[in-house]
C-alpha cells in the first residue's frame, strides 16, 4: 500500500490514500462484499410429529434436548442460527428453548415449511441461508461451511448433496432468489411440504452438486430422528464421540462399532418407502 505524498502536509496528519494502489481496491471490496452478505443458518423444527411423538425435545443426553443438539452443530457454522417453527401451540416450548440457548426464532407455517423459510428470510432479511433440518442431530457442519462457500461462488441458487450422502449429512443452501423461485411453486399456507425433493424439481430452481469426501457418501448409517430406535441409537452414539464431534470422526467410529449402526439400520427402508410416497403424492398433485 502506496500512501500519497500529501500525507507529508503539516496541515494534516492524516495520510491520503492512493486509490490508484490496486491492494486498497480489493481490500476494500472484499470487505465490503461480506459486509454486505446476510448469511444465516435456519434450523427447521416443529413439535408436531407422529412416528415419534414430541421428538424434538427428547432427551438425548443429560439436561440436552435433541433439537439443542442440531442448534450446537448448526452454531459450528460460525452462521448466526435461527429457529424456524410454527406458531402453533404446540411449538410455544421453541420459544423458551431459542432463548437458553442464544439464538434467534421465527415462527410461521406450520405445514409448509417453504412459506416458513420464505417469510422468514424476508424478516431476517437473509442473503444466503444453510437450511438444516432439526431431525438431522450430527449434521455435519463442515459440509454445510464448504456448501454455503460454494454457494457464494456460484450463478446456481442452490448448493445441495448428492443422492449417496450419509442419511443424516443433507446439505442445503440456498441464495434469497431461490428461495422465492421454490416459495413461488408453494405458496399455499397448508400444502404439506415436509419433503422438499420433488418441489425442487418442479420449481425449476438451478442446482450445484456439493463434492463430498470419501468418508461423507456411501455409507449404510442412519443419523436422522424418526422412530424409538432412532433415539436410542443417537443416546449411545453421543455417549460415545459427544456433541461436537466432526463428520469424520462420526463415521470412523461408526465404521468401527457395527453394533450401533444395528440399533436403527433397520428402520431406513421404512423411511426411504415413506419419502418416495410423499414425493409421488407431490408429482401427481
């Protein structure tokens, strides 16, 4: 960095810039640049469930909520968290629990958690967002980093997994354009768009692939929270490797410990039959 001979005046004491100095221009860009960038994580919850009733504030370890621990990994994002649910009553105890934990809540619709996001971006006033689902309880955070970055360098609205990522590991990040672009095919408050597969198809919104690590993809585990065996798997395995812990940690232990991956493998064909049902219920609305 050049400073301008003026700065040599006895009348100022402040130097000039030389704006001709290319480092300046850059500097000043990219700091203006993630200035001006609203980026947040958005976990998605609400306390309506059915399979398993009041899961998202199960207890998976002492004195810790299953929701609380998606809100710790969501927070490694190094993203300002919000809690997005509905404001139904029954997610009144969102509230409280967004509250312990320091972060922000936005309550919408209750089925279609697009118009969710949707109103939510437009309070939040969000750029860019990692969408992270609260049944996800070791969602990998460095894969949603390496997403939302992706996404800053990319004409593609959104940044998503591909189809042989670890069940638990989904990734979505998405640009405020695409969320109207998606808002725009399900605008309705009660369509149901618990899964959000097909509505990305149909809403023609364009979509980079994430490129996953060997350790991320093509694993037989199940890290979401559905059914009574899901629970009792996520209390032995954070007993074990704890909250934080890194996605690849996560699957060494796994790859080494069959008898855990067992206490809930074997409800994944259940969960598989029931998003393909959903999404065919989508395409022939």
């Amino acid at each position: 960095m050049t400073l301008d001979p003026a700065a040599a005046d006895q009348k100022s004491s402040i130097p000039t810039l030389d704006w001709s100095d290319s480092s300046i221009n850059i500097t000043i860009f990219a700091s203006t640049k993630y200035l001006m960038m609203h980026d947040f994580a958005v976990v998605t919850v609400r306390n309506s469930s059915t399979r398993l009733p009041n899961k998202a504030i199960l207890e998976i370890a002492p004195q810790l909520k299953s929701i609380e621990a998606v809100i710790e990994r969501a927070k490694r994002t190094h993203l300002p968290v919000v809690l997005a649910t509905s404001t139904d009553d029954s997610d009144d105890i969102f509230e409280e629990i967004a509250s312990k934990n320091k972060i922000q809540i936005f309550r919408g619709a209750l089925l279609n958690k697009i118009k969710r996001w949707k109103d939510c971006f437009d309070q939040f006033q969000i750029n860019n967002a990692l969408l992270i689902d609260g049944d996800d309880l070791l969602y990998d955070y460095d894969i949603g980093i390496r997403a939302i970055n992706k996404l800053h360098h990319t004409d593609a609205l959104m940044i998503k997994h591909p189809e042989d990522i670890i069940c638990g590991y989904f990734t979505y990040a998405i640009k405020n354009e695409g969320m109207n672009t998606l808002y725009d095919f399900a605008k309705q408050e009660n369509t149901n768009t618990d899964v959000i597969t097909e509505f990305i198809k149909q809403s023609g919104i364009t979509v980079d692939i994430l490129e996953l690590t060997h350790w991320e993809r093509e694993k037989s585990f199940r890290l979401t929270l559905d059914y009574e065996e899901d629970l009792l798997f996520f209390i032995e395995l954070i007993k074990q490797v704890g909250i934080g812990a890194e996605g690849k940690t996560i699957t060494n232990f796994l790859d080494a410990h069959p008898e855990i991956v067992n206490i809930n493998l074997h409800r994944q064909n259940d969960w598989a039959m029931n998003q393909k049902k959903f999404n065919e219920e989508v395409k022939n609305r």
